[in-house]
C-alpha cells in the first residue's frame, strides 16, 4: 500500500494528535482518581463527626427508652405469670391427679356402692387409643433399628474398597 506524501503527513499529524489526546485522558483519569480519593476521605471524616453522633444522639433519646420499657415490660409480665400461672397450674394438675386417686381409693367406691345400691364398679377394659397409638410406635421404632441393624452388617462388596499396593516412585527400583 503506497500513500502519498501529503497522506502520510496528515497521518502523522492524526497519530499525533491522538497520541496527545490519549496523553490528556490519562491525566483527566489521574485527576479523577484522586478528586474520588478525596471525596472519600472527606466522607469518611463527614460520617465519622456529624452522621455517627447523630445516630448515635437519636438511639440514645427515642429508640433506647423504648427499647428498655419493653424489656421491662417482658421481665415483669414474666415474673408476674412466674408468681402467679404457675401455682395456679400446678395446683390444678394436682387436684385433677388426686381426684383420680380418690376415685381409685376403695373406701369411696364402698360408699358409693352403699348410696347408690346399683353402682357397679366400672370393669377394666382393654387397651385404648392410647395404647394402640403407643404399641403402633413400639413396632415402627423395632421395625427401624432393625433395618439399621441389618444395613450395617449387610455384605455388600461395593461398599468396600480394596486397597491398592503402593507403586514405586520414578526414583526407586521396583
């Protein structure tokens, strides 16, 4: 390809201009770069003096009050319901529990048998619901340890791995 001299000089002169152009950029860039270290720095310093004090200042005057008022709000529902559910729970428990040992008791079902002439004491019946439910769990947790059992001592060969016999290096003489 054979360009003229007066294309070739104006090539040159673009080249030039471009290189120069490319020169500018780059300390448009560098300039840049460091307006942006800048700004950092100084945002840094912003939030560090004024931002964090005031976060810090409208914690400490709206959100802390509250929050310690709530906290003692819980500690004392909680102490309250300790002082006061609890027993009462407790105490219910233990009355329905002894009134099944008083209905168990045989002096009372004899005075009942003596007021009321036709009372029968109720038979004992079989199992109920509960003990269905029990028995069905009893059967399922056998029926588990026995596949664990039996997956553990199962003999499969792809579960073992012979191991190889080590081969000798390129340095050492079979």
């Amino acid at each position: 390809m054979s360009l003229s001299r007066k294309r070739r000089k104006e090539l040159k002169r673009l080249r030039g201009s471009a290189e120069e152009l490319w020169g500018e950029q780059q300390a448009v860039l560098d300039r840049a770069n460091s307006v942006a270290r800048e700004a950092s720095r100084q945002l840094g310093h912003l939030t560090r003096e004024e931002v964090t004090p005031r976060v810090r200042q409208g914690y400490e005057t709206y959100l802390e009050p509250r929050v310690s008022a709530v906290g003692k709000f819980a500690s004392d529902t909680g102490k309250s319901i300790e002082r006061t559910m609890v027993p009462v729970i407790g105490s219910a428990l233990g009355t329905v529990m002894s009134i099944g040992d008083i209905a168990k008791d045989k002096r009372v079902r004899a005075a009942l048998a003596r007021v009321n002439p036709k009372y029968e004491e109720p038979k004992p019946s079989g199992p109920g619901v509960g003990g269905y439910i029990a028995i069905g769990a009893a059967v399922v947790a056998a029926g588990a340890i026995a596949y664990a059992v039996w997956q553990t001592f199962r003999a499969d060969d792809e579960l073992w791995v012979a191991e190889d016999e080590p081969t000798p290096g390129p340095d050492k003489e079979a």
